[in-house]
C-alpha cells in the first residue's frame, strides 16, 4: 500500500522541508528513475528547486536533482 500524507502549516513552518526529506528519502530507497515529484504550477516546481541543493548539503544526499 502506498503511504499517504496531508502536511499543512503555517509559512515558514517546515512543509517544503519535510516534502523534501520524504521525497530524498523515497529517491534513496527506490533509485532516482523510479520515483516522480508532480507539483500543480510553475512557481511551486521552482520552490522546490531552490530548495533542493541545500536539504542535499543537509543530508549529504547523492540525488542529482
């Protein structure tokens, strides 16, 4: 069964993060081609990308993002 979550939260509260932490791990666990991040608009998809390189340096993570 596939794992499911709702994450809310105020700004600045730490959703982009977790989501992130989430994701890296599934990308560790089942191999980068295996795993697909789907967002609705643009400026979230670049949201996230920002935020990538330094959860990477965080968690010294081998994703090529």
């Amino acid at each position: 069964m596939q794992e499911r979550f709702l994450v809310s939260g105020k700004a600045g509260s730490g959703k982009t993060h977790l989501v992130l932490q989430k994701f890296l791990l599934y990308v560790k666990k089942h191999g980068e081609d295996n795993v697909i991040f789907i967002l609705p608009t643009h400026s979230q998809v670049e949201h996230i990308r920002n935020h990538i390189p330094t959860l990477k340096q965080v968690q010294g993570s081998k994703f090529k993002g």
